[in-house]
C-alpha cells in the first residue's frame, strides 16, 4: 500500500473513532433529541447565512447553554432562575421562546405563520422557513441586545 492510502486509512479510523466519541457523548446526545438535523448539511447551509452573533445566539439555545437566567442560575452567575420579563417562571429555552407572558406580542408573527409549529423549540431553531422569524423574535425581545450591539442585520441576505 501507498503511504497515501495509509493516511487516507488512518485519518479515516481516527474520524470515525472521534465521530462515535461524540456521538455517544452526553451533550452531543441532548443536542440531537433537541434537534436530530443539527450536524446535518441542511443545519449548515443554514448557519452559513447567519452572523456570527446569531448563529453562536442559535446554537447556545440549542444547547441549553445560553445566558438565560436558569442556565445562570445553575453556574452561579444569577441569583434567581426567575425569568426577569414576567418573574414568574425559571427562565429555560422553552420559557423563553415559547411560554413566556411577556413575549407573546413579540411572539405573534412566528403563531400565525407558523400555528402549531411554533411550539417546537427544533421547528423554531432549525427550520430554513422559520428562522427568520425566530431571529425577528429574538431581536424583538432585546433579550440578547448587550451580544447584538453593532450587529445590523443578523441575517445574510445575499
């Protein structure tokens, strides 16, 4: 055999191996029952699109790692989970782009277009139709202004 085709054999295994690491990978698991399309191409034609604020904005709610009081609660960073726009629940991902009181005129766009869908946290942070409408939202509520700042437009339209 070549030595090229060696490489080619061995940067193969080591990809795989790296691949079913993460796969199996706790984080990597919630990220999938969140969203199974999220290290799709599809995913990534997608976040080609997006400013570099907004797609980390996108993949933090993926995740649960965003700075939404909860996920600051939990690192000690807030002194309350409570959602501080209607202070009566834990501030979550769902909280925020689905439940939330005090968003719900922000909110009415993406409902109407979207009806039912828009209760689905994977619809709203990975559908090619909706993510303009979740990027609306999300610049609506201002909740991520002080990462926005000099953003202009978050989406890239050409």
């Amino acid at each position: 055999r070549s030595i090229t085709a060696l490489k080619r054999t061995c940067n193969e295994f080591l990809w795989n191996k790296a691949w079913d690491m993460f796969r199996n990978n706790e984080k990597c698991r919630k990220l999938l029952q969140i969203d199974p399309s999220t290290l799709s191409n599809a995913f990534q034609l997608i976040s080609q699109k997006l400013s570099h604020t907004l797609f980390a904005i996108l993949a933090q709610l993926h995740t649960g790692h965003v700075p939404l009081n909860q996920h600051l609660y939990c690192m000690q960073c807030e002194i309350s989970p409570k959602c501080p726009a209607c202070s009566h629940h834990s501030e979550t991902v769902h909280h925020f782009l689905i439940a939330c009181p005090s968003y719900s005129q922000q909110r009415l766009p993406i409902r109407q277009k979207f009806r039912q869908q828009a209760n689905e946290i994977r619809h709203l942070l990975s559908n090619p139709d909706t993510i303009p409408y979740t990027v609306q939202y999300i610049q609506a509520t201002r909740q991520f202004s002080r990462f926005m700042e000099g953003q202009g437009h978050l989406i890239d339209t050409g």
